[in-house]
C-alpha cells in the first residue's frame, strides 16, 4: 500500500459505461482520517452510476460501501492508527436542522461518496472521524463488508413493529432482501415469507430466515393461505421496481405497512392507489441510515444474530474492478466484493 507522498490507484467512472483504473494524489492528513481499503462493497447503484443512469460528474470514484483500517489519523482523534472502521457514506454538513434532529442522512447540503464525492473504490480515502465507526475484531473481515447495508436494512425496518403474529413478506431476495429475511426472523415475526424468481435463491433463503418462500407467481395464493386470507401485515420491497411496489401493495392486508426499500425511480404501471385507500395502508420510504443504526448493524454483526458471511459469494482486488463489475452484473452472485 503506498501512501505517503505517492499517488494511489482508484476505480473510476470516466464516462457512461467506461470503467477505469486511475491515480488520485495521496491525501494530505490533517482535518480527516486516512482509512486504507480492507473490504468495499459493490452495489447496484455503482452499476446505475456507471451505466450512465444516475448522472455525476465525471470523472468519479465510485463505491460506497467500505470497511477499512486506520492509516494514519491527526493526534486529537479517537481512532488510532490499525483500528477497523465502518465508514458512513452519507456525507452531511452537521449544522443544518435534519443534521440536528439526528436525520443527517437526510441533509441537503451533502450527498453521497461515489456519487456526489469521490468514492471508496480507492486504496485509500480521507474521511472525517465522525463518519467512521468502529468495528470489534469479531466481526468477520468478509462479513464486515456488508455492515453498511445492514445499516440501511436496520434503519427501514425501525419504524415498523413486528409480532409472533406478523405475517411478513420479503419481495426480492438480493443482499438486501436476505438481510430483511434474517431480521425480521431476529425481531420475531411470526411467519417470513421470501419471494424470489431465482431458485437458488429461495433455497438460501430458508436457511437465513424464512419460513416459506415463493416465486412472484406463487407469492398471492401463499400469502392468501399462509395468512387465512388476511393478506401480510409487513411487505419489504427490496427490487427496486414500480411492478414489485404493486405487488407489495396487492399482497398487504388491511391495515399492513409497506417498506419500498428498493430505489423506485418510475414506471409505466398505473399505481392502484384505490387499494392504498381501500387497504387503509401505510407506506414507508427509508433512505440510508442514521449513524446510530450502523452502531445498531455492527452489535448484531458483533453478537452473531445476522448471517452475513453467505451472502458473500466473490471477491476481486481493486486492480480488477471491472471484472468485479461483471461479476455484480452477471446474477450469479448476491455481494460482491473488492479487496486490497
């Protein structure tokens, strides 16, 4: 790893659709931390980015999703030099009213790394300590690749209450879509239900939390039986498309909650919105997550009650992003992930 006074290697998106390994000056330590690369995540939305469909400014690092060490830190920080950090990539000014009211993920005068800023596809990046989260030993080095995402999976799932008596439904079963599964098991629900096109999938998913599984095709005559008619009380959308939020809503009982956890951008399906009344349904929208509930992801990481190390089905170095690239897009694997 270089570091001091030398260029470092990064995976940038020059362009719509071109990829390209590039040498970004070494940042100078002084007002930040200096986290070095041990894990990075590759998420749909680097894919989205690269492919021209969210516009950035070019060139851009991509990547969000980081679990790294200390380099090197100023002398009044908390962390010190080899300490493993979550980094929390939602940058926030940390002075307007959402920032304030602990809805720093919300701030309007900061955005995201790897879309609005530089990204952690890097060797290494410079960060504010307060950005950075501290990740015990325990937690596997694989494992501790998908704690950002569980971050986002713990944070939408906090304003919906689960019982014994819950029927919930999972509709995609991605990274995000397992994590939802697992939980929701952990919170007690009384019957999770995952839906997915993919056989393999569905065979995972029973062995991380749910208790039945179903095609997209299945799904409504399951939930019918599985619930006595009622519909679920709890539908995830974790896919990310107009006609999988219609779906959720069609198999949401009277009074249920749905979480659209999948970024929707827009359709062509018409929306039933007489069922959102009829229903009398309440809809969640998360974005990302607070700092408290990556504090939340990395304890249950840390006590074992998320499986995380199956979800983890390739790894590349950085010098091999684009091939790590083809892998993500290729449906064969859930997270990918990039390494030294």
């Amino acid at each position: 790893m270089r570091l001091k006074g030398q260029d470092l290697r990064a995976a940038a998106a020059t362009g719509p659709g071109r990829l390209e390994m590039v040498d970004r000056p070494a940042p100078r330590v002084g007002a930040g931390v200096l986290v070095q690369l041990e894990r990075a995540g590759i998420c749909g939305t680097d894919l989205k980015i690269l492919d021209g469909f969210t516009l950035v400014s070019y060139p851009r690092v991509l990547g969000h999703e980081l679990v790294g060490t200390v380099a090197e830190a100023p002398p009044e920080a908390r962390v010190s030099p080899g300490a493993r950090v979550l980094v929390n990539p939602g940058i926030s000014c940390g002075r307007c009213h959402l920032c304030r009211r602990d809805r720093s993920h919300l701030c309007g005068r900061g955005g995201l790394l790897g879309r609005d800023f530089d990204g952690v596809f890097a060797e290494a990046i410079l960060l504010e300590e307060r950005f950075l989260h501290p990740v015990p030993d325990r937690v596997a080095t694989d494992e501790a690749g998908l704690l950002q995402v569980l971050g986002t999976v713990v944070h939408s799932q906090q304003t919906v209450a689960v019982s014994p008596d819950s029927v919930a439904v999972v509709i995609g079963l991605g990274v995000s879509g397992m994590l939802h599964t697992q939980l929701l098991s952990d919170r007690g629900a009384g019957l999770v239900i995952g839906v997915s096109r993919s056989p393999w999938k569905l065979e995972l998913a029973k062995g991380l939390g749910a208790d039945v599984v179903a095609t997209p095709d299945e799904a409504s005559d399951v939930v019918a039986q599985a619930s006595s008619g009622r519909g679920a009380d709890l539908v995830i959308e974790s896919v990310g498309k107009e006609e999988t939020v219609v779906q959720s809503i069609d198999l949401a009982g009277p009074g249920g909650d749905v979480i659209i956890y999948g970024t929707v951008t827009g359709g062509g399906t018409e929306m039933p919105y007489y069922q959102l009344y009829f229903k009398e349904l309440t809809l969640h929208n998360p974005r990302a997550a607070r700092p408290g509930d990556y504090n939340e992801a990395i304890r249950q990481a840390a006590e074992g009650r998320i499986r995380l190390a199956p979800l983890v089905t390739a790894r590349y170095p950085l010098e091999e992003t684009a091939r790590a690239f083809a892998a993500a897009r290729s449906g064969d694997h859930l997270k990918v992930l990039l390494t030294p």
